[in-house]
C-alpha cells in the first residue's frame, strides 16, 4: 500500500472520523463489532486507538496515531497508514498490525503472538519482553530491540542499534544490515535451513521483499540463565 | 569461660560474620523471601484511645460497626465493594503453589474480599476459586492475557513493592517448573530476574496514557489500582492521583517477597507506619482523600494494625505475609524439612527455594500435598473475620459505627519516633515532633 | 512528567510563523502536561539586555517604579544603564544596556516575590498555571515572531500546583532548557554550581540542569561540548531541548526510555515527546524523522543551520 495514495472507503466499509467521533465511541464500537470492516479518519495522534479489539474486523487508520494503538490486539488486522507512537501492538496475542510509516519506541513489547510489519523504522526497544510474537521491520530498529525477548521471531531488514538482544531468551532476532552492538548474552548463531524456511514466510506474510540469504540469526548464549555461585567454600 | 571472651561485637554478631563468610565462598548476593528481619518503628508503637467520658463506646455484639468498602469509585464503572477492609496482597503462582493460591482465593471469597494475582499471570483455580480478583499488570507481563485482564474484577499496576522499590521480580530455577515456565513464556528450571521497569512506559506522563489504554481496553468498567513501593509515598501517591489511580496501593518495608536479595530486604524502602500518613497527606492535600481509596500493606498482622491503619486515613490494607502463616507457613510441622533448609519453624525465609516444608511456596507435588486448599482456605477466612473482628472491637470501644470513622485523633503514640512519623501525639502530651 | 517541544527554523521566511507554529505544538501536548506550561522565544536580537521577569502579583505591580529602583541600584554598585520595564500580563520584559547579570543579581538579592526567568539579547521567557493553551493565548504566543522557540507542559508533583516546577528553565544568558524525566544526582549538583556562584529560584531539578549548562558555556563551551559534559555528569532519565541564542539542541541519557522525536526539513528543525506535535507542521510530508539516539547530542546553529550531531 502507498502511503501518497489517499484511502478511499471501501464498499461496506464503516468509516468513523475523530474529528467529528470521540475516541471512547470509536473503540465502543470497535469492541462490539464481530467482524467487518472498518476506516478511521483524523487520529490526529489518538492515544489507545483501536486496542483492546477481539473479533476479526480489518480495520484502516488514516493517518498518526498515538500511544498503545492496536495494544493486546485479538484476532483483528489493523493498517496504520501514518506513524505510530510507543507501544503500537503492545502484547498482542494474535491477527496482524501494519504500520506503513514508522514507529516509536517499544513496538509490539511484550507480544504473544500475531504478526507486526512495521515498513519504516522502529525506533527503541523494538519487541522488548516479546513472548511469541513475529514483529518484522522493513527498515531500522533502536538500540535495546530484543530487550529480554522471551520467544517469537524479530526480523529486520536495515540496521539494528545498539545492546541489540540484550539479556533475551528463546526469541529468534534476524538482521540483514548493521548491528551496532549486541546487548548482554546475544551471540550470533548459525542460520540453518530451518531458519532460511522460516525467515522465507515471515518475509512472504509481511509483504517484504527481501532474500533470506541475507540475514544474519541472533539468539540467546545462554550465560545468564542461572546465577553463577563459586563454591569456594565446599570441602 | 570469661564473659569477656566469648562477647561477639556489635558491629559483627555471629550473623553478619555468617553472611560475609557465606559470601566469599558464594560470589553472589543472598536471595531469599519473606520481608525484614530487623525491627522498625510500627503500629505497635501506637495505641488507641478508647472511649471515656468525652467519647461513648458501642456495645460489642449489639451495636453495629461497619466494615465495608468500596474501591474503585472515581472512575471505574464497577468499583469493587468489599464486606471487610482487608484484601489479600499480589502473590504470584510461581512463587506460590496452585493450592495456596486457590486456598487464598477460598478465604477470601469466603470472607468477602479480593484476592490478587502476581507476577505469573492468572491461573484457573485461582479465578474459579475468586469471587474478587485483582489482576495484576507488572513490568515482566508474564501471561499478561487480555481475557484475563477482562475476567479480572480490577487491575492493578504494579510500579513497585515495599520489600524491594526499585528491584524487579526474581524466581529461581528450582521453582520454574513446565507450568509455571510455560505460563511465562520462559525455559524451565532457569534463575528468572524480571524487569523493574515497565517495557512500555516510565514516569506518571507515560503512565496516564496507559491507563486510558488499560480503561479503553475494558470499556471503562475496572478499577484501576497503583501500587508503589513505601519510598516517597507522598510524590508517588500524588503521582498516582495525576496519572488517573483509581485506588493506591502503598506496601511498606516490612511487606514480603518471594525472593529477592536480602539487602534490598532490609535497606530499602520506609516503614508502613510513616508511608500511610505520607500517603493520606497526598491525597488530602489534593483533596482525594476518600475519592481514590488507599490500600496500605507491609507487616499487617492484627486487628489492632487494621484499625490503626484506618485511623490514619487508609482505606483498606492488604495482606501478604499474615496470609500466608495462616496458611500455616512457618507452622512447627515437618520439622525436620525446616531443619533440612538450614532453619526452623518461627525463622523460615526459604520461599526462595521452593522447598517449602509446608506446601505454600512450592512447586513440588509432594510438598503441595501437605496444602490442602479447602482447610487452608477455611482458616484463611477465619483469621480474616478475626481480623475484621478485632478492627471492630476496637472501633467500636472508640465510638464508631463504621472502621472509616477511626481517625488520627484516635490514637496517641509511644515513642518519639512513631509521634514524628505518624503525626500523632506522644502518649499523654498534646505534641507532634516537627508541629507547632 | 510533561510534554516538550522545540522549533528551529533554518528558512528566514517562516520567522513571522514562528508563534503559531509553536502554539500547535504546544496545544497537542497538552495531556502529558496539563497543570502549567512555559515558553522562550528568540526573537531579533536589539543592542539592549532582555530580562524576563514574573511575579505572583505581577498583574498589578508598578513595573516602572521596579525598573526605577532597579537603575538606582545598579547606578550605585557601579555604572549603570537606563532599566525600562514592558508588562505582558504578570509577566515584564525590562531592558538595560547595562550588565544583564548584574541586573539579575540585583533583582534576586532585593526584590522578594519577583522570579526572574530569562535574560538574553534575544530570549523572552513566560510561564503560566493553568491549561497549556491558555497560558499561550495570555503571553500572546501565536503572534510572535522569532527564530525558535522551546516549549513545555508540565503535570506537577507538587500538590498545590505552582509556578516554581514550571519550564523552561534559564540561568545564563539567552540559554535556557526543558527537561522531560527525571534526574538521580542533581542535588551534589546544586551544591557544586552554587559554589561557583550560580544563584538557583527553585528546587527543580531541570532547574540544575539548566545552570550546568549555562556554567558549562559561560567557561568557553560550545552548547555542544557542555551537553556532551552533561552526559557524564548528569544521571538519570532525561530527554532535553536546549536553546541558545543561535542554537537548538536535543539530548536523552544512555537509556534513553522518555520519549522524544526530531523532524528535519530544509526550513526547520522540530523536536517533540510525541510526533503528533511535529505532525501539522508545514512541509512534514517530506521531512526526515528519526528518534534521537541515547547519549547523542544534536545540534543546530543559526548560521550553519545544519546538524552537527
């Protein structure tokens, strides 16, 4: 999707305008809604736009939006076609976010599942504490992306900033440019077929064009799963 | 032996020489649970002034004394409204077995309260065994469920405990067990230290906006709850008001763990005493005293804590530790497991371990066995209405009819240090240390 | 605890906009910072001394007769310059071609209830109680012209809501900050600075902020090189917005966790805590975005008018 071509409603699509619809309306509606589609107008940097939704509704956002949009999203596949501010897609538990500009500081944090394609940057913490989530960045990641990553795949198609991975878990981190700095017991590891498999339909599911060849795999060494006790004083 | 040759010095009693030697053997800090060891100034230095000739007491038995509470009622749709104002403290199942949280949840339900989950996300039994449950939002989000978040009857964001302000959560290996682990999303049997901040916000700005997202996301209908470890109560719980806290939750030092290092324990933190009168400045100062409820917490044992609390202003207190020894923790059973752990029944602090001796903080089925949730419940539920029983009895012999109505001018303190800190007069004069 | 924002232009053009632009951007932070708010605004720079005063009774107070004493004061401390005073609500602007940090010494050592918030040739600082956009409309905000400006909402900690935490905080001449977070170590801080004769109004600690890097420049730093200093000196959270007579700048600590966004066009340079405050302003479409990476500090100055980051 281009972000110059201006959204126009499509047929049977619901259109709510914040301009004109406070924001409590809007989720009220979007929470009872079962399914259908829908395009919001005029975010204007709305904070919790659209979280909280439980039912498979596609829903289109014209433009900014604030903090926690699309947060501990169910089922729903929500199209941000601006920026996002923090947390976009905070502990989501499945269906898909796409934010077709950039977004802030700890998207898709704490995820458990779902898909998350950010086609710009992502600034900080990028998948901080994900637990299962696939987020996929078409461009940069801040420094602290991967922060205590528990599970789940994060994949980035430009650079990754600094202390990338640090203190994480089982999360699969995947990076085609640059890592300015790997974080606290993240080591590189060998990317098997499996993970070119992998990293192959991830990529296909988040519209990326990109070859799997060219990421380097990044995980867990393991170092600080358990606390490290001399024993100087056993006989 | 010549007295003078066996006196151990003040500076290194036997177990300060213990915990250095313990230490360069290990390389590591001690862990272990429960809250401090070392003695602060508490409710125990205060005392209520009973009825006499300017105040009439209530009949006992006869007269009624309230004990219900609302929380909740600033904002939420559907405000919690307990019969007694005592409610059981965050405990996580992890650091807890199945069969204590589900016992926990029996008491309470059976003496009209809420319960609390912890850092470890919402079990079933837990929720089925709740008529109340307070769901907990902590900076890990272990099994963090937006089903479960709207199952919860309320919700409370934890930016920080009285055991340890400013640490995050640890669980050690021997506790992570295939269910607890795959609750967390985490490999089994590693040492876990969790986050001390939240992975999405830091600061009350940052806070207020994701409260409306926690408000949006159930429809404005839960109650909101911050809880704070005792620090700066008085910024935090203004803090608290500003970022939209339907109720505060302060916990004093005195307040327990599951595990965390012992110089957190001990060092951090003030005690519940000076927090609660800090805590009600705040709120009167922004004229919310009563409109955002406060929950104290920390070292709550008795009646008489209960009713002083709430003669300082608080609005409920919450119990961890005492919930737990009613369950029969630290009980003189399986005295030889107490023994195995390098302790005894009375001085128990190995929740850590998760070889509880009697089935609270475990993971082991064998252990768990010793739990038997519907007893351990039923004298939940009894130290509960003992509590609540007590909080009247006192109420009520300083004229009440309600616990709300017990205020500072209640109580009269017995030490310098407890007039000062709770801003009540020392016993038998008219002064206030730091007033006029 | 707030919202902050910051606008340097690089095209002369958009100078008489820079008011309203900065007012939008004000207005959508109003949620992180609804209990008061504070603003500079470099205009053109005169031959005289700016100073920026408030005062709680402002409203009413003879600003003349203060501007009166005030040369008389001077006149005997040693050669002095005519002090005349503007009011702008309870707010003034007195000016003097006399030494402008004598002037503030004087105003803070003998005139009790007076702030004195800025001097500069070129800085003119308010603050107000109250809505963001409220205390914007008062000083008269969307009107004003100037090079750039640097902007603040503020949620108090204090529960009566006062003046004293309010931003932008100024100590030097025509620097001045705006601090979102909060720092660790300001208090031994306070205790250096004033040994070295810095004078502090508050207990904030952007306050010390503030008068660090001032000191830093007032010893021959660059804004740069005295905020690349504050990195190792200052602990905690923070993300700043610094202005200085020609520069504008952006830093947040090596973790880096409180909010912040740089836009960049050919004509201007904005900061913000949320994007939505960058959002309407002219030419967005096409700027360059980016979060500020932590312990980096950008900057801008009027004659480059390009990043030196």
């Amino acid at each position: 999707m281009s972000r110059d071509a201006p959204l126009a409603p499509g047929r049977n699509e619901t259109v709510y305008d914040l301009a004109a619809t406070d924001l409590r309306a809007v989720n009220r509606a979007l929470h009872a809604a079962p399914d259908g589609a829908v395009m919001i107008r005029n975010p204007g940097g709305a904070h919790a736009l659209a979280c909280g939704l439980r039912s498979p509704l596609q829903v289109r956002i014209e433009g900014h939006v604030g903090y926690y949009c699309a947060g501990m999203n169910r089922e729903a596949e929500v199209t941000i076609d601006g920026n996002a501010g923090t947390g976009v897609a905070e502990n989501m538990m499945s269906g898909t976010v796409r934010v077709l500009g950039n977004a802030s500081q700890s998207a898709g944090a704490s995820g458990h599942g779902g898909l998350l394609v950010v086609t710009g940057t992502a600034s900080a913490r990028c998948g901080i504490s994900m637990k299962g989530i696939d987020i996929v960045v078409g461009g940069d990641v801040g420094h602290l992306s991967g922060f205590m990553a528990q599970a789940g795949n994060l994949v980035v198609l430009g650079d990754a900033g600094a202390a990338f991975g640090d203190s994480l878990y089982e999360a699969d981190l995947y990076v085609r440019g640059a890592v300015a700095g790997l974080g606290a017991d993240c080591e590189e590891k060998p990317m098997t077929d499996a993970d070119r498999e992998k990293l192959a339909a991830l990529l296909r599911r988040a519209e990326m064009d990109a070859d799997p060849a060219a990421f380097r795999h990044y995980g867990s060494a393991r170092r600080l799963y358990n606390f490290r006790i001399d024993n100087a004083g056993s006989r | 032996m010549d007295p003078r040759r066996i006196r151990s010095s003040a500076s290194f009693p036997p177990h300060v020489v213990a915990e250095i030697q313990r230490a360069a053997d290990q390389g590591v800090y001690e862990i272990r649970g429960y809250g401090a060891r070392r003695p602060v100034p508490s409710f125990d230095d205060l005392v209520l002034l009973g009825a006499s000739m300017s105040r009439y007491p209530l009949e006992g038995y006869r007269e009624a004394c309230g004990t219900d509470v609302l929380l909740g009622t600033r904002h939420a749709r559907k405000p919690l409204h307990l019969k007694i104002p005592v409610t059981i403290a965050g405990m996580s199942f992890g650091a807890l077995g199945a069969h204590a949280k589900e016992a926990l949840g029996r008491g309470a339900s059976a003496a009209g309260t809420s319960t609390t989950t912890g850092d470890g996300g919402m079990t079933q039994e837990e929720r089925g065994h709740s008529s109340m449950l307070v769901y907990q939002l902590l900076p890990s989000r272990y099994g963090m469920n937006p089903e479960d978040l709207l199952q919860a009857d309320a919700i409370e964001v934890v930016v920080g405990q009285g055991a340890k302000p400013g640490g995050g959560g640890m669980l050690l290996g021997l506790k992570i067990t295939e269910r607890v682990a795959a609750m967390r999303t985490l490999p089994a049997g590693i040492d876990q230290r969790s986050a001390c901040r939240h992975p999405d916000w830091t600061g009350p700005d940052d806070l207020e906006i994701k409260i409306r997202e926690l408000r949006e996301i159930t429809d404005w209908e839960k109650p909101i709850y911050i809880k704070v470890g005792a620090s700066r109560p008085h910024y935090d719980t203004a803090l608290a008001v500003k970022a939209g806290a339907d109720v505060v939750v302060v916990d004093g030092m005195q307040g327990g763990t599951a595990a965390t290092q012992d110089v957190f324990i001990e060092h951090v933190g003030i005690p519940t005493l000076p927090a609660v009168r800090e805590a009600v400045r705040a709120l009167q100062e922004l004229g919310m005293h009563r409109k955002v409820q406060l929950i104290v917490s920390g070292g709550i044992r008795s009646g008489a804590d209960v009713a002083k609390a709430l003669a300082l202003g608080a609005d409920a207190v919450s119990i961890g530790v005492a919930a737990m020894v009613a369950l029969n923790c630290n009980r003189p059973l399986y005295e030889e497991d107490y023994h195995a752990l390098g302790t005894e029944p009375g001085a128990c602090a190995h929740c850590h371990t998760g070889r509880c001796p009697v089935g609270i903080a475990t993971q082991d089925p064998a252990l768990e066995s010793r739990l038997d949730p519907e007893a351990a419940g039923r004298r939940v539920a009894n130290y509960l209405n003992v509590l609540t029983q007590e909080a009247q009895t006192l109420a009520r012999a300083c004229g009440k009819s309600h616990l709300h109505n017990l205020e500072p001018a209640d109580l009269a303190a017995l030490t310098v240090e407890a007039a000062a800190m709770a801003q009540v007069p020392l016993a038998g004069t008219s002064w206030i240390p730091g007033r006029m | 605890m707030c919202g902050i924002v910051g606008l340097f232009l690089k095209a002369e053009r958009l100078e008489p906009d820079l008011g309203r632009l900065t007012a939008l951007m004000l207005h959508e932070m109003r949620d992180r910072g609804p209990d008061s708010a504070g603003f500079a605004i470099y205009g053109e720079g005169g031959t005289a001394h700016k100073v920026s005063v408030m005062a709680a009774d402002g409203e009413s107070r003879d600003w003349a007769a203060l501007a009166a004493r005030a040369e008389a004061g001077l006149e005997s401390a040693g050669p002095g310059a005519a002090v005349t005073a503007r009011r702008v609500s309870d707010h003034a602007i007195l000016e003097t071609a006399g030494d402008p940090a004598a002037l503030r010494h004087w105003l803070l050592d003998n005139e009790p209830g007076l702030t004195v918030l800025a001097t500069g040739r070129r800085i003119e600082l308010y603050k107000g109680v109250g809505d963001p956009d409220r205390v914007a409309a008062r000083f008269g905000l969307e009107g004003r012209s100037g090079s750039h400006a640097i902007a603040h909402t503020r949620m108090a900690t204090e529960s009566a809501v006062t003046i004293a935490g309010s931003h932008p905080f100024s100590t030097g001449a025509d620097t001045c900050l705006v601090h979102n977070g909060s720092l660790s170590n300001h208090n031994w801080l306070r205790l250096d600075l004033e040994r070295e004769g810095e004078r502090f109004q508050t207990e904030n600690d952007s306050e010390v902020a503030a008068a660090y890097v001032a000191a830093h420049m007032r010893r021959g730093r660059d804004l740069k090189s005295a905020l690349e200093a504050a990195i190792a000196d200052l602990d905690g959270f923070y993300t700043f917005a610094v202005g200085t007579a020609d520069g504008f700048a952006v830093l947040r600590d090596p973790i880096a966790c409180k909010p912040a966004v740089i836009a960049e066009t050919d004509d201007w340079v904005a900061m913000s805590s949320e994007f939505r405050a960058i959002a309407r302003l002219p030419g967005v479409g096409h700027a360059e975005i980016w979060e500020p990476e932590p312990g980096i500090v950008y900057s801008w100055s009027r004659d480059r008018g390009e990043a030196a980051a």
